[in-house]
C-alpha cells in the first residue's frame, strides 16, 4: 500500500536557521513525490517535484530511494516560509498526502 | 483559466441541516478529488473521480457523505444531515495528466461551520 508519513505536525525554527521537513513514504514501486505548500488561509500549491530537481524558494528535497525519505530542506529560513507543508505521492492519477507539517518560522 | 473554483468560500448552518459544497474543475483536467482538512488528522481524502466516475469513495466518513460528479466541469459534496463534527475546510483538486508532468490543481476551499 501507498503511504505518506509525516512524523512532525509542527516545527519551529529561528529565522536563519536551516529547516529540514522530514517525509517518509512506502511504495512499491518508483514513486513521484511531490512538496505542497499552504500559506495562512490559502488554497494548497505545488511547491516542487523531484523530477524536476529544483530549488524553490531556497528549498531542495532529494528523493533517497535506500532510506525512501523525501525530505524538504532549507539552508536559512524566512518568516515568510512560515505555512503548512505537504508531502505527497502519486500512483497513477491518485494523490496521497502525508498529514502536513506546520513549520513556524520564529523572527 | 481561473483555476479550481469552490463555492460557497464559508459555509455556516446548524446541525441537522443538508450542506452541499460545489467545485468546477480546470477545463481538461480528468480527474477530481474530494478533501477534508482539519488540524486533527490534515488532509484526508475523501473521494476521487476519473472521467466523472467515482473510483474510490473509501475516504467518506459515513453514510451521510455523498459526492457526485454529472459531467466534466462540475462536482458537489453533499452532507446530510450534518453534524458539529464535520466542521472543516473542504477541499476540491483535479489533476492534469500530461504525460511526463502530473499536478494537482487545489480550489480555495469551503470553510464550513456546523453549529
């Protein structure tokens, strides 16, 4: 079975200070993983995928297929960075979340 | 394209009453997705469309649940009777499946608020 697992619901961190948001997934076969982003209030948005291997926002996140860790990092946080954050898998056309971290990022 | 649109934003009404929450997905986009997002438990699915058919509905919580989706640009979230303890965001998404590039597409949200 496909899962998601988030092991932080909150993080707080002081601002300049790097940030890593741990997820761990199962999945049998070679997954798609994905980091979602929710600002106060807002709709969820893509923040990035690993395909495209990108940095966003000063944020990374490697997929680690021997620890099947796909963890979101950042090496000098911003009070702007403070949101709701979702890791997700796909498997076809169906999405599966983690349940959120909430990343608090202190001024 | 205005992206995934929810209606109402916020929804309050008393226990008991029937709430229906509404989403037209992006043109083009095959399939849609039900969520329900509270502190407690984040962000839970609760039912998925492809092609305007249900395909898994084992997200929906009970019996008083009920989705449906009669064409390609348009699907509701029915509650009936509701209840104090579905009081949560709601969110709808639908998904591009471009080949080599996938995303899920979120709505706002509809806040709802059972008294």
């Amino acid at each position: 079975a496909q899962r998601v697992t988030q092991p932080e619901k909150l993080l707080s961190v002081f601002k300049g200070a790097p940030v890593e948001l741990k997820c761990n997934y199962s999945y049998s076969g070679s997954p798609e993983l994905f980091w979602y982003v929710q600002y106060s209030r807002q709709r969820l948005q893509l923040l990035l995928r690993h395909i495209s291997r990108e940095s966003i926002k000063g944020f990374t996140a490697d997929l680690n297929k021997g620890e099947t860790s796909f963890h979101l990092k950042k090496p000098f946080a911003q009070e702007e960075d403070s949101a709701m954050y979702y890791c997700a898998l796909i498997r076809g056309n169906q999405f599966y979340f983690g349940t959120g971290t909430s990343l608090t990022v202190i001024p | 394209d205005a992206g995934v649109i929810q209606s109402p934003r916020h929804e309050v009404t008393e226990m008991g009453q029937e709430v229906t929450l509404r989403c037209k997905p992006i043109s083009g986009h095959n399939s849609l997705f039900w969520y329900r997002q509270t502190m407690m438990r984040g962000l839970e699915l609760l039912i998925y469309f492809n092609n305007n058919v249900p395909i898994d509905d084992s997200g929906m919580p009970e019996d008083r649940f009920s989705a449906k989706m009669p064409n390609a640009s348009f699907s509701t979230l029915k509650i009936q009777p509701s209840e104090p303890r579905d009081s949560a965001v709601y969110f709808c998404a639908s998904i591009t499946g471009r080949q080599g590039y996938t995303e899920a597409f979120f709505g706002q949200g509809t806040r709802l608020t059972v008294v």
